[in-house]
C-alpha cells in the first residue's frame, strides 16, 4: 500500500505538537519504532509515499490516538494538514485516522473556538441544577456549539433567548462563523463527567493549557475560566482537586468509620503525590509479597478470595489471570480499565486522584502474575486531574525503580503506558478499549476470542477495572481466605458504591458485601425530600428499583434474584416529584449518542427508543410500550455489546415501576 | 480436501450436520439448505457480522450469536427458527427499512422481508432527507432531539463526482464490504473508513475529500460487494434516473479481460447493445468476485463503433 498525503503542509504548531507526542511516547514504547518518514510533509514527490510495510505500520499505529490528543490539547481542533501529517508520520491511511479522529466527542475535525467547557447534563447533575446552569451559559455564551436541537434547547428555560432554527448541523455552521469573529469560548453539554458528589460538572478543554474539572461548577466560575488568559500550569502536578479528597470520600473524614476502610484507607491521609508518603502508609508491601509468594501463590490467594470483576460484569478475577498466566502466546499484556463513563460512576477516579500508587502496584502485580511486561492504563479522557496524578505517579515509580528493569530488585520487569481516552463510552467494552488502545475506532470486537486468548495486540490479555486491581493489595497482604471472610459466600470483600442524587452526603462510600441499600442511604446521611420514589441501580445500564427493593442486601446473588445488578456500583436515589420522564429521556439520549454504530440493533435501535420514548412523554401514540419492548428484546439478543444488550434496561424497568405513567406519582 | 481434515458435528434445528473444522454456523445451516438471511457477509471479505441478521439460537450462550462469524464446535445445538430468532431477525429487517432505501437491495431481501414479516412503517412516517453535508457535520456524541413525530433515516443525496461510479449514501447499511474491499480485503488503497459514531457514522474519505481527489484508484471492487446499490456504475445510475433500467432485456456475457495477462474474468451485463455495468464473479479463481480500473471500467472502446460516435 502506499498512502495518498495531500500536499498542504502542517502549520509548525500542528507539527511541533504531532512531533513531541511521538518522541514521548515513541520511546518509552517497547520495540515499537517508528517508520522513516517518508520525506518532508508538504514535498509533492512525497504525496504517495510508501511507509515501511503493513508490519511496521501496526507496529506504530497504537500512536494515533496520543498524536490526535497531541494536536486538538494544543491547537483545539485537528486540521486537513495536522492529520495528513500525522498520517505520514505513522504510516496510517488518511481515510483511517480520520475515521478514529471523528469517532471520539473530545476530538474534532472542524475548527471551533480553542475554549471549551463541556457542561455535563445528565441524570445525576441535572437533579443539581444542571440545565439552570445550561441556561445561563446559553444567555452568557450563546448556544451550545452542537447537539443541541429546538427540542434540546427548550429544557434550559432560559426566558428570552431564541435557540437557533435547524438542528446539530446548523448549530455547528453559526458557531463555525463565530471562529471567524474572533470568537474563542463556547460550550457544549456532555455526558456524565464523573463528578456527581459535587454536581453540577463541568470539563474545560483548554487549547494550549492543561484540561481542568468545577464542581460544583456555577456560570460565573465557567465564564471565568473561559476567559483567564492562557496560563501555564502550576508548578508540578498538584492542581486544585475539585472536589477535595474528604468530600468524595465522606467516611475518610471520620476517624472511626476511616479505621474500618480498606481499599480507601489512605484517601486523605497520604499524598497522592509522593511514593515515599505511600510507602509509609503501607504502600509496595504488597508487591514484595507477591513476588515472595510467586505467581502460582499469587493465583492460589486470588482463588481463595473468590475475587469478582468490579466494572460490571463480576467475572471471577482468578479465571482470568490464570488463563492469560497459562497461555502459551508472548507478549502477554495486563491492561487497567480505567475508562469509567458509566454515568453515576465515580469510584475509579477517585481511587486514581487520592491513591494513584496502589493502582500502579496492583497492576504491577497483575504483570508478575501473569508474565506481562508491560501494563497500560487506559483512562478516560474527562479525567485531567487523574490523569496527571497517575501520569507523576508512574515517573515516581520509574525513578525509584517500582517500574522498569528489575522492578525494585525482585527480579522482574514491568511498566506501565498511560493512554487517555477521547469521550467515548463504549471503550469501556474490554474489547473497544483494546481497538482504541491499538489506534482504531472504539468498536467493540466478536468474543469468542476473549481477551485471555486474544486480547490486546491479538495477545492474552488480563484486563481489570481499577476497583478490582486494587483488592488485589489486601488480597495479597492478608491472605484469600482471610479476604473472602468478609461479605457473602457469593459476593466477597469490599465493595466501594458511588452515592449521588438525592442524598444528603453524595461520595465514594466503602463497605462490605451484604449491606442492605437503606444502611448505605444511611451511611450517606439518608436521603433528601423524603423516602425516594425509586433508585437507580448500577447507572444508565443499570435499572431502577422501587421501595419493595430498599432492604435489598447489595451482594452479586441478591441483585441478580431481585432482577437487577449491581454493575458499576452506582447507587443514585431519586425523590418523589422526580420527572421520570426526562430522567429516562436523557438515558435514551445517552445510549443514542454512544453507540459505536457497528451492528444494527444498536445503531437504530437506541435511536428508535428514542423517539419512541418522545411519542410516549408526549401522548401521542398508544403503541410505544410494545415497541419499546421489542427495541429492548432485540438489542438484547442480538447486539455486540453489552452497550446494545443494557441500553433498554432502565428505561425498562422505569415502566414495570409505572415512574413513566402520568399519574406515576405515590403508586 | 486434506484427508486428515478434522470434521465437527453439529445439529441445528434438530438435524445432525457434519462441517469441517473451522466452518461456521452458516457454512452448517446452507449444507441442510437453510434458508439463512445475510446482509454484511460475503464469501470473498472477512466476516464483520455488523447487520446481525443472520443470528441464530446456541445452547449456552446467553445472547444470540451471528451464523456467519461463529465457527462451529463439536456438539452445539443451534436453533434458527425460535421465536427469538425470528424476532430479532423481524426486528433488524425493520430497523434497517426503516432508515436506509432498500428498493435497490435485491430480490433476497424482499423474500427475507415477507418471510419475517417485517413492518419498517410501525415506526412512524420517514424524517425529510439530510441537506447536503449535514450528516457529515455531526459530531460524535452529540445530536438533535427528536419529537417523535417521524422516523430518522439516512436519506442525504447521492454524490455524483465523476463519470464512473456514484455514492448514494441513503441506501448504506453500513456493513464494511466496501470498507474491507478498498481495504484489507482485496484493494490495499485505504481510501474510504467508517468515519463519524453511532447512527451518524457514515462511509467517508478524509474530510470528505471528493473520490476524484482522495486515495481511490477507482478499481470499482466497492460496487462490487455493495449489496444495497448504494454504490452503483454511473451507467447504471443514470438508466434508472431515466427509468431506463430494464435486468429483463440484459444479457450477461462472460468473457476474458483484454489489458493484460492475469486472466481475470469479466461478466458484461448488456442492454441495448450497450455495456451498462462489469462485474467478476465471486467464485472465480483468479478474482474472488474483484477486478482493477481497467477490468471494471474500462469497455468504452468495445462501444467506439462507427454506428454509434
């Protein structure tokens, strides 16, 4: 193959940042050189250059997605010319990384002010004064940039302001207009941001400065931000946590409930920022452990501890280590999950931002267990401050040698590759995340093959959430057995849940398998406005539960019997007089928008669900129930994904609760 | 056949069926002459198993699993005409009517159609076609909401930007074949990807750089696997523009390509005395159904008679 580069050249912005992206991370990238480049971008003999062969193209391609990153953080938008030259320099086909640079919401591919605050509109930050605040942007800003519609634009009630004619298309035509006056702000809704304890969120993209988080975000502090002149960061990594470690955290700030935690027993007492501060808080005990016990000691305890996957699908951790451990295929690779998009989920984040070393060595340990040398860490891309935690932490670690050739002399090599995500749900999908990790579209792959067999780069892979890596320290530590006294037969050890929504103190709250639902309200200081109308289990993918459910025990086996699960761990209690109906119109939307579009029951069905769910929130029709639930039966059956198979279960269980009937209320 | 072929057994709809090892669900379900409705697989690409109808019932599995990309093992029990199975196969059918023009999708689609009984209207009247560029324009993660009143679709106009073929996207249900024929596949130029997320994701070069100008070489092997006309010879385009276009007085004449000497084999479809359309066919030792520029498109001097300037 040879490529077909266009002749315009890259701006030496646009080059500078392509080119500092692929010699930091080039590097550090085990074995994986890049090609020559194929002569000077902007030469005409250059125009179809032949770049090494189809090998030394897959070899560099993982690069696209950080040279993307590299050119929208610092130009705000990703140009013709930036791309080719991307294109040229790995080697990748235009068409292709044109495909995966406009596959993600974080990335785009027409010009737009460098300014961005992406408001978080959905179901935890709207019962926050979420589209109060939307309304008051649109008054100080103008129109959201794109996605928001006539219909959309309504829910703002913002009293004398017009929202323009037409749809997402014309909106992005006025805003393009804008760019030529100089405009340099706007902003745009977004999906859960992962800051429900301290809602309403907001996400800054700033081009040229580092990305920024409010929360609780007000439209003075979003305007102010918008506008502050182009700064450059704060010396070291350290940037205000917004929201503080004891507000996301509420049980740490309690000296005797903060006695009795486990996986968040340093959140608030040491820093995030120094290893040596983690080593006194216990930290890298765990490591020297496990390679004491050796690999095989390592599984041994994980069987015992009957550990269960902790992102949703509660796959037994053991099985899966000891498949990638056994499997005669090299490389092996571990991969952390931490893409965490599920809305109302916040645990992961807050385990990165507050304990970033743990997740590190647990991965380490994941990588001497199961013969990989090499881990990644795969975030989301609407987690700044993590990112920068996770990304000091590791060159911590490589500089006291807990990364690296013989990891602290134990006689190992491990490190560890930090990869942002680019606003995009569904790469949480184990196998989307491997595509979108390798420089692909996120597109969920065919299982069988899993992972184990043919995961990342086609290598067996063991791939955990960051909630499940972390139990891997007490696990190691104290012994599987010890670990698995705790909680049910079935369901074992600590689980972290995500409080938000109608509760008095919303936050990552730690305990034990078997702990009913109303003890967790409790915890969190019971709920507002009274007993709740139903609460959300699990997020958007999750389903709602009704009062019959409220002494329910929050164990694996007790959600499955009662119908629902626990998923991510989002617990998010909604009081009476909520507006179920626009509550479960914004999941709708939310499973149109990240849909990866690959297969059909997916692509159309959450469009469909959509618009049937506008027919039975206007009245307007009497047969939506039962279309509804043949949407829901096929994209259940018949979907890739675990995207297409849950994308109805909410709205699903809104109608067996009645919460969609118009007289919903006190049934 | 290599006599140490391994062979699995298999029993779908009750009846016992021995394929080779490495043979899928559908390989199984045609030898016991199945009926078994396909849209993204073809025997020349690789499976993506996209469209999904062609799902089938496996004991064990919780979901459905596609016939096309499943290999079959020793034991399974398939089901192909359960109640889910139908259902889902009704339910993809209607999906795609829907939101994509299928009136140039072929005669197996229809039979498909009717014998799923599939009614795409239940959704609701079809939105107003997209202006042009519109759907390009969407951003990931982000669109207009619907009243309810009517049923999106894919409809755009076509692209017509030279004289040999023409995109008409409102007929595209996104199954890959073209992607993995420019591709992979058969091609190796990369000129066009999946581009955009979700129901806005559409086929695309980079920023929707016209086909003359973009990576194409114009080898036509996209027409060639589009099984929805969505890609079509601009002859072909322009006869139905006119209403000219008549399969019943075509004639298709098998023959030998003339430009050099690999040997690819050419079926002329005639009408009128006129070649309207080259295709290869799928089973051809040399193609796989595949041909280059010259090959596909160049029969213009086949015409350059005397009787006709």
């Amino acid at each position: 193959m040879d490529l077909h580069l266009a002749a315009a050249p890259p701006t030496g912005a646009e080059r500078a940042a392509v080119d500092a992206v692929l010699a930091s991370v080039g590097e550090s990238s085990a074995g994986n050189t890049l090609p020559a480049t194929g002569g000077a971008s902007g030469d005409a003999s250059a125009a179809r250059a032949s770049v090494g062969g189809t090998r030394a193209r897959h070899r560099v391609r993982h690069l696209l997605l950080p040279a993307l990153h590299g050119v929208q953080d610092a130009l705000g938008w990703i140009s013709p010319a930036a791309l080719n030259y991307i294109s040229e320099r790995l080697g990748v086909p235009p068409a292709e990384a044109y495909g995966v640079a406009t596959f993600y919401s974080l990335l785009s591919t027409t010009e737009q002010p460098p300014r961005v605050a992406h408001v978080c509109d959905d179901i935890a930050c709207r019962g926050a004064g979420a589209l109060q605040l939307c309304g008051q942007l649109e008054q100080r800003l103008g129109p959201a940039h794109h996605g928001g519609g006539p219909a959309k634009a309504a829910h703002y009630d913002a009293p004398g302001h017009g929202t323009g004619a037409g749809g997402a298309g014309a909106d992005r035509q006025a805003a393009g207009a804008a760019v030529a006056g100089a405009e340099r702000t706007t902003w745009v809704t977004s999906p859960c941001l992962g800051l429900c304890e301290a809602a309403p969120a907001v996400l800054l993209q700033l081009a040229g400065d580092p990305g920024a988080t409010l929360a609780p975000a007000t439209a003075d502090a979003v305007c102010t931000a918008l506008h502050r002149p182009a700064a450059r960061p704060a010396a070291g990594p350290a940037s205000a946590a917004t929201p503080p470690a004891l507000h996301s955290v509420p049980q740490a700030a309690d000296p005797a409930s903060a006695a009795r935690l486990t996986l968040l027993r340093r959140v608030g007492r040491a820093d995030p920022e120094s290893l040596s501060d983690y080593r006194r808080h216990g930290g890298c005990a765990a490591l020297r452990r496990a390679v004491a016990l050796g690999p095989d000691g390592v599984l041994r305890e994980l069987r015992d501890s009957r550990l269960q996957g902790r992102g949703g699908a509660a796959f037994p951790t053991a099985a899966k280590w000891e498949a990638v451990a056994g499997a005669a295929a090299r490389p092996h690779y571990v991969v952390c999950n931490a893409d965490e998009s599920e809305p109302g989920t916040f645990k992961d984040r807050v385990v990165m931002e507050q304990d970033p070393f743990a997740v590190i060595e647990a991965l380490a340990i994941g990588g001497f267990t199961t013969g990989a040398a090499t881990g990644y860490l795969y975030i989301r891309g609407e987690y700044p401050l993590a990112t920068r935690r996770l990304q000091h932490a590791i060159g911590q670690a490589r500089d006291w040698g807990l990364l690296g050739r013989d990891v602290m002399g134990l006689g190992f090599d491990f490190d560890v590759e930090l990869r942002r995500g680019a606003g995009a749900y569904i790469c949480g999908e184990e196998t989307a995340l491997f595509n979108s990790l390798e420089g692909f579209r996120g597109e969920p792959r065919s299982k069988p093959p899993y992972p184990t067999e043919a995961g990342l780069f086609g290598k067996p892979t063991a791939v955990n959430n960051v909630e499940t890596l972390i139990n891997l320290l007490p696990i190691v530590l104290g012994g599987g057995r010890a670990y698995a006294a705790a909680g049910t037969d079935q369901s074992t050890g600590p689980k972290l849940f995500c409080l938000s929504g109608a509760v008095a103190r919303p936050g990552v709250y730690e305990v034990t398998f078997g702990t009913t639902l109303r003890e967790l309200l409790a915890l969190a200081g019971g709920t507002t406005g009274g007993e709740p109308r139903a609460i959300l289990l699990g997020g958007a993918a999750g389903s709602f539960v009704g009062p019959e459910h409220f002494d329910l025990p929050l164990t694996f086996e007790d959600t499955r019997a009662a119908g629902t699960a626990l998923g991510s761990g989002v617990v998010m209690p909604f009081a009476s007089g909520t507006d179920f109906v626009d509550v479960t119109r914004r999941i709708a939307q939310f499973f149109r928008d990240e849909s990866c579009g690959q297969c059909v029951p997916c692509r159309v069905g959450t469009v469909r669900q959509e618009e049937a769910l506008q027919r039975l929130a206007t009245g307007s029709a009497g047969a939506e129930r039962g279309l509804l639930a043949d949407l829901a039966q096929v994209m259940g059956d018949a979907s890739i994904c675990g995207l297409g198979h849950t994308a109805a279960s909410a709205l699903q269980s809104a109608l067996r609760l009645g919460l969609l009937d118009r007289n919903g209320e006190g049934q | 056949m290599n006599e140490t072929q391994r062979s699995v057994a298999l029993t779908v709809d009750g009846r016992t069926v021995q394929v080779a090892e490495g043979a899928t669900i559908l390989d199984a379900c045609r030898q016991l002459e199945i009926d078994t409705p396909t849209m993204c697989f073809a025997d020349n690409l690789t499976p993506v198993n996209a469209c999904r109808v062609c799902v089938v019932e496996l004991e064990g599995s919780r979901t459905l699993v596609p016939a096309c990309a499943r290999a079959a093992a020793e034991g399974m029990q398939v089901r192909t005409d359960s109640e889910r199975v139908r259902h889902s196969r009704r339910l993809v059918l209607e999906l795609l009517a829907s939101s994509v023009d299928l009136s140039c999708a072929g005669e197996a689609l229809q039979r498909w159609q009717a014998d799923y009984g599939a009614e795409p209207e239940r959704f609701g009247p079809s939105a107003p076609a997209a202006a042009p560029g519109e759907r390009e324009r969407q951003h990931a993660g982000h669109h207009a909401m619907p009243d309810g009143s009517t049923a999106a679709t894919v409809g755009q106009p076509a692209k017509v930007e030279d004289d040999l073929y023409v995109r008409d996207y409102k007929r595209c249900i996104l199954c890959y074949k073209c992607v993995e024929a420019c591709g992979e596949d058969a091609q190796n130029t990369f000129a066009i990807a999946v581009a955009g997320r979700g129901f806005d994701a559409r086929i695309a070069t980079e920023y929707e750089q016209p086909l003359p100008d973009s990576a194409c070489v114009y080898c036509g092997n996209c027409i060639g696997v589009c099984p929805t006309g969505a890609l079509m010879f601009k002859s072909e385009y322009d006869h139905r523009a006119a209403g000219t276009w008549d399969e019943e007085r075509q004639s298709v004449t098998r023959t030998v390509c003339s430009y050099c000497g690999v040997g690819c084999n050419l079926e002329l479809h005639v009408q009128d005395e006129e070649i309207v359309k080259v295709t290869s066919p799928e089973d051809h030792s040399v193609t796989h159904g595949h041909l280059c520029i010259k090959g596909r498109f160049g029969f213009q001097f086949v015409q350059n008679r005397p009787d006709k300037p």
